[in-house]
C-alpha cells in the first residue's frame, strides 16, 4: 500500500542492550500467554469507539458528542518547533475538534490488559473513515471521499504507578470535510497481535445541540431523560423508523404511548438518549378535522439530511439541525416549528429517496382538504410546502362522492406521486399524479379480495383469477428507485415491474396484516405484522419467510440464551426493525429485572433459515458400516460476478493514507504534541484534496505532491536526524505516509454508486449456480449500462 521504513512494535532504536532483551522475552511471555486465550476468546472480540474532544485526549473515560463542525486553530505552536522536519511553518495547519478513542473487549478479559498486550506485540488498529456526500448535489460535488489512518497508542493521564501498568488507548483525528454529515469509521487490525474482527460505526454530525451559559452541551429540541422505563416499551409496539437513506446523520423514533417523547441516536443505535419534545402539546380541533381522540403520543417521526418531522395528533413540526458544513449557519432552527397550522393531517409518509438535489415528505390531509397532498420539500435546510392538486380534488377524478388517500409515496426524478386511494364503496385504487403536468391516471383497480392460489408460490394476477372470501385491505406503499420495484401491502403483498400489471406473493398468510415495510436497497426486504411477526423476502423473487417466531429463531434464541448472550432474554419487545450496510437489525427492549435495556443486535436471516431446513443429510447403512448421504451434492444456489469493473474506478472512490509520525519515546506512546502534530496533518491532506482535486489526475498530477515536492529530497536526512534521536519534539514525519492511493488492494465488488461519462459502459457476467438442476449450470447474462 504505502512504503514506511521498517519499525519495532515498540522503538526504531533502542537505547541499551538489556532493554532489548526484556523486551523479546517479555513478548515471547506473551504470546505464550495469548494462546489458549486466542482459541476460545478472540473470535467474541470487538471494538470500542468514544468520541474525544481536542482538550480532552488522554482520559480514559471521556466521550463526547459530535456538535463542533468547524477546523480550530489549535496546532501552530506545535509545528512552529518542529524544524527539523519537512513542514513549512508558514503554512496553515489547523485541526479538528475531535478525536477518536479506539480500544477493544474479549469476553472475560480484563480491557486495559488486553490493550497492553496488543500494543506490545505490535497491535495496531487501522482506522477507515468514509464521507457521505451531500443530497444538494447543485451546492455539493457528488464525491466518494475516503482516509485510511493508522491509530497511535498513547497511555491515559492520571496516576500511574508503573509505565508498563498504565491505561492505554489508541487514537485517530476525527476529520470532517464540508458537503458531509455523514460518515462510517470501518475499524480493523495491521494483522499483528490479537484478531479483533472489522467493525463499522457511524460518527455523524449532531446539528441538534446548542450550549448554556456554562459551555455545557444540551439539546435544542428536548430534554434529555436519563433513565429508560419498562412502561415506555410496554404499551408501545413497534414502528418504523423512517429516514432519507443513506443521508440522515440522525434518527428518530417516536411512538411512546401518551408521552411527548422520541428516541434519538447520531450513531444509527449504537447509542441513544431518550428526549422529551419541546412543543405545546396543544389541539385545534374544529368542524373539519374529525379527529376525535387526544393523545401526547408521537407519530410519524422523520429524519432527514438536516430537518426532523414529528406529527402530534393533527399538527406538523419540524426542526432544522445547525450544520454549517452543508449552508449557512442562519437556516439552524431556535425551536419547533409548526407547519400546515390550519390543516388536519392525518399521516405522515416519508420518501426514502432524494431527488433533485432536494428531500421530501408527504402529508395527508383529512376534513375539508380530503383529497388533497401536502408536499414538503427540503433543499439547504429551508422547508416549504405546496399543496397539490391545484384547484382540484383528487376525488373528482375517481367513481363515487367521496374519498381516502391512505397511503402516499413521491419519485422525485420523475415528479410523479403515487397514491392508495379508497373510495366510499370500499373499493381501493392506485392512482398516480404527475406534479409537472398536472395530470391523473388510475394505474390499477386493486382486487376487493384475496386471489386463491393453492399450491403456488405465485399469481399473476389476470381477469382468469378466482378469489377467496378474505377481503384484500391494502394499508401502504412501497416504491424502491433503484429497480422500480413497486409494492401493495396490507394482509398481502402485491409486486409490480411496471406499476400496472402485478404479482400476489402467496407465501404470505391472509391472515396476518403487515404493519411497516423495510427494504436494504440491495435486494432484501422485510416487514412487521400487526402481531410483530418478522417475514423475509427478496426482491423480484416469490418466496416470502417467515423468521420471527419460527423454529430456526426458536433454535438461534434459545442458543444465544445458553451463551448467556447480552442481547437476548426470555421477556423482550420489538421496538424497530431496519436495514444497516444490508444487514437486518432489531431494536429490542429486554425485561431483564435489574438490566433492562435497549439493544440493537443482528438478526441472521441466514443462520435462521438454515435452522428452519430440515438436515440436508440422512445417515445410511452400507454393509457393516454407516455413512452420510446429502440430499444435494450442492444445497445452494450462488451467484458468481466475473468480469467486474475495478469498484475503485467505477465509484470513483478517492482514498488517501495518512499514518501517525514516528515517536522516539521508548515504549512507542505519543503524547498530546505528537497527536497534534497528526491532527495539523491530516486536516492539512484533506485541504489539499478540497483545493485541488482532481478525480482523474495521475499520480504525476496528485494533490499531495505539491506538499512535499521541496523536501523529498532531504527525506534521509530527517530520518538520520530522527533516528539519532535528535528530531525536534523526538518526531519523524514520513512524507509517503501522506498519498492518494489509485490502486487499491482487494479491489472487487460491484459499487453501490456507478459513475459514467458520456458514452462510457461496463460489461459484467452473471454466472448462476442452482442444485435444483438436474447438472450443474451456468449461464452468462451481459449487463450494459448504457450511456449518461
């Protein structure tokens, strides 16, 4: 990847013999030690990642929120010393207010152990920060940004009464860069020492905090309550946790009974605070919002790149968030505002999707404006709402007096809404309406009725079907962009390609109604019944699963239980189900007397659908002997990719490096100057990439080269110095430590983000494999992506 010179696990030089010796017989010690730990302990690994502010780095347990978006000024005495290295003081290094505080756990062990231990034997975790780019596409460059970072051991202040007893924690800078609030930290390890396996976290921007008059941070929308109740869970079932994809620094949940109270998280539920709302809680009923109950509670909450939305039985709100990385400081919001104040709403529907450099939200209407759609739009932070049809209802348009819309979901890139629509008779319609032309077609008349499909996995639905008794109660909508999959859901599941013509999912029961729908945008989709049963399905396929309760989670819980898991308990309620990095999570509530807590923990689709499978072996006799007999030489189906394009430059992903500079310290621990030092450079290689950046330049061309293009020739001269111990400040600063990288190692994948040039086109083979053939097959299908 990148060349550095050859270094100990601890010191480039030692300063005596003895200590040499020690230090291999201590390793040996060590390693000796580790190997019965290793085989039963290790593959439980994870790492830990605390958030630490600039002046707070060295305390062990200081963790901190994301709520400074801006570079400091923090660093310039620091590289105004180092004149033995290849800076230029008179340039401009400033820092970030953050850091990152990396450690890790093994079930058993002691942490402050273990981290000594890595350390010792050349442990070093390796840091990966991802930036999102922003949906205003017109104000933000679409850019896949990426910097890998070498995390740098440094000992805990405070009392120490042995070097080697010391609390030790590794540290990365925490960067930002403008047009992001978004970010993944992917952790792993150099391979040396204790495997710990890769880890992602989000550290997304807080835009949702302000300061009291002491400096103390508070947030802006609520008060914070310290404790989690069992009462908050146990009268509330789940809901959706709905936010723009991909996008959303934050999430919010609401929908704790008669409270005026939301779940909130910056890390997608790696954390969370419970808030209770600053709102008035009021009512403005009147002749024409029907409405007849109150409550506190909180409905359709919303979170999108900058705005949170909340409904409150009729009223509307939302909040901007204050994020000076992506508009002017002016558009934050001082409190909740309300919205549509002399309409009934009686439903909020997200848009998972951005569009026009622009986010969405939908409400509906109900009383006097029945038949009508609110359409909330959200570019740079400022929210507006137009009310469409103009002039008409979309109730005139469609048979009978009256109407409902239920259900509604907007694709921006075309400007057409799409709407489940009740008539007075009962009878449901999906009707689309094209927000530029102003035009209403009816796509489909949804059967009153569910089809009789016995026996099948399938159903097209054709005027040749039968029905049963059960009638059809369709509920919502789900629209996935990326492949203009449509779907009607309800006590069903209807899929369309086209919008017009759709497929009944058999496999799914009428007698249970789905509650929420969740898609991965990679394929896979979920949803909750009203009873919180979990089904599975892929897709632009026809079988639908059912995961939770079923024998294979009966079979995974109890195992879990056995292991004395922490994310698992005999009493438990469903809070949230969603999609991260195409993985499925849960966001349970276990009743544990004296533990209660709230966990988001993986649910194994796979491992679950493998225990639900009966044994895909039998035991046989042969002769005086028994052997095994599979029911499928292969019981799988794979899918093989060949002939892939280098992801690296189909997503035009730009990746730097940027490892810690070399400490002469004994031990190999930095300090407070030397983790400056680090900060000063990263922001100054990300500056660089800011101001000239070029995604197609060479490596001739590269923005990096400019820094270094007068020192590089005294490269060995610094190093002498530094090996001699006679640096300044005892640092060695690497100038091939700091690069663009163009080709990258363990390049492969399809990206989630193609980038193409006029007239410009990849090829890739799908080569598929299936048991259920009577021979092993292949088949090759070319995908042309054709020009922008």
């Amino acid at each position: 990847m990148v060349s550095r010179p050859a270094m100990s696990p601890v010191s480039p030089v030692w300063p005596r013999k003895p200590n040499l010796w020690a230090f291999w017989v201590l390793r040996l010690v060590l390693l000796l030690s580790l190997k019965s730990w290793a085989e039963d302990a290790l593959q439980h690994c994870t790492w830990l990642l605390v958030l630490n502010k600039f002046e707070k780095v060295g305390l062990h347990l200081s963790k901190d929120r994301f709520q400074d978006h801006e570079p400091i000024d923090t660093v310039a005495k620091v590289f105004q010393k180092l004149t033995d290295s290849p800076i230029d003081p008179s340039e401009n290094y400033l820092s970030f207010p953050y850091y990152l505080q990396i450690n890790f756990s093994c079930p058993g062990q002691n942490i402050e152990e273990l981290a000594r231990k890595g350390h010792l034997m050349g442990m070093k975790p390796m840091v990966q920060i991802n930036y999102m780019y922003s949906v205003n596409f017109y104000r933000w460059e679409m850019e896949n940004v990426q910097i890998l970072m070498e995390a740098a051991p440094m000992r805990s202040t405070g009392y120490c009464p042995a070097e080697a007893m010391c609390v030790l924690n590794w540290y990365t800078p925490m960067p930002f860069k403008n047009g992001s609030v978004v970010s993944s930290v992917d952790i792993y390890t150099n391979g040396i020492g204790p495997f710990v396996s890769k880890k992602r976290f989000y550290v997304n921007m807080n835009g949702f905090l302000k300061r009291d008059a002491s400096g103390k941070s508070l947030f802006a929308i609520g008060y914070e309550s310290l404790v989690l109740k069992s009462s908050h869970f146990r009268l509330s079932k789940s809901r959706p946790l709905w936010y723009t994809v991909n996008h959303a620094p934050v999430f919010i949940l609401g929908g704790f009974y008669d409270e005026k109270s939301i779940l909130f998280s910056d890390s997608n539920f790696q954390d969370y605070v419970l808030l209770e709302l600053s709102i008035d809680s009021c009512w403005v009923g009147s002749f024409y919002c029907p409405i007849l109950g109150f409550s506190a509670t909180i409905h359709d909450a919303i979170a999108t790149e900058s705005t949170l939305f909340i409904r409150q039985n009729q009223l509307v709100y939302y909040f901007t968030g204050t994020y000076i990385t992506l508009f002017d400081k002016s558009h934050g919001s001082s409190r909740w505002v309300r919205v549509l104040p002399s309409e009934c709403i009686k439903r909020l529907c997200p848009v998972y999707a951005s569009g026009n450099g622009s986010e969405y939200v939908l409400a509906l209407t109900t009383g006097k404006n029945e038949g009508y759609i609110h359409i909330g739009t959200i570019t740079d932070g400022l929210v507006s709402f137009e009310m469409v049809p103009d002039g008409w209802s979309v109730c005139e348009k469609l048979p009978g007096k009256n109407c409902s819309i239920d259900w509604a979901t907007y694709i921006a890139d075309e400007r057409n809404l799409l709407l489940l629509v009740k008539i007075d008779s009962g009878q449901f319609y999906l009707v689309n309406f094209n927000t530029e032309f102003k035009t209403l077609n009816i796509l489909y008349k949804i059967p009153e009725f569910i089809p009789e499909a016995k026996e099948l996995d399938f159903l097209v639905l054709l005027d040749t079907v039968t029905y049963t008794n059960t009638p059809m109660t369709p509920k919502g909508l789900f629209f996935n962009t990326l492949n203009n999959m449509l779907y009607i859901w309800g006590n069903f599941i209807l899929q369309s390609y086209n919008r017009e013509e759709f497929i009944f999912l058999a496999d799914f029961p009428k007698e249970s109604t789905i509650k929420y729908m969740v898609n991965s945008f990679k394929g896979q989709m979920a949803v909750v019944t009203e009873n919180e049963e979990i089904w599975y399905f892929l897709e632009g396929g026809y079988d639908v699963y059912q995961v939770v309760p079923s024998q294979g989670w009966e079979t995974y819980h109890n195992l879990q239980k056995m292991q004395k898991s922490s994310f698992h308990s005999e009493d438990e309620s469903l809070v949230s189900l969603f999609f991260e990095d195409g993985k499925l999570f849960q966001l349970v509530y276990l009743f544990d007397v004296g533990k209660e807590r709230l966990v988001k923990r993986l649910l194994p689709v796979g491992t679950l659908m493998e225990y639900n499978l009966p044994k895909p072996f039998t035991v046989v006799n042969q002769g005086n002997y028994q052997a095994i007999s599979f029911t499928h030489t292969c019981p799988f189906k794979e899918i093989h990719l060949i002939d892939v394009p280098k992801k690296h430059h189909a997503s035009r992903t730009e990746s730097y490096v940027a490892l810690p500079p070399l400490v002469s310290e004994s031990l190999g621990f930095h300090n407070n100057n030397t983790l400056a030092v680090y900060q000063g450079l990263v922001y100054y290689l990300l500056w660089l990439h800011s101001k000239y950046d070029k995604p197609y330049a060479d490596p001739v061309h590269d923005p990096t080269w400019r820094w270094w293009q007068h020192k590089t020739k005294d490269k060995d001269y610094f190093f002498y110095l530094f090996s001699n111990r006679l640096a300044a400040e005892g640092i060695y600063i690497n100038m091939n430590a700091y690069q663009k990288l163009y080709n990258m190692s363990g390049d492969y994948g399809i990206p989630d983000l193609f980038f193409l040039d006029k007239g410009n086109w990849f090829t890739i083979t799908v080569v598929l494999l299936s048991h259920q053939d009577t021979f092993t097959s292949s088949d090759s299908q070319g995908l042309w992506l054709g020009p922008t």
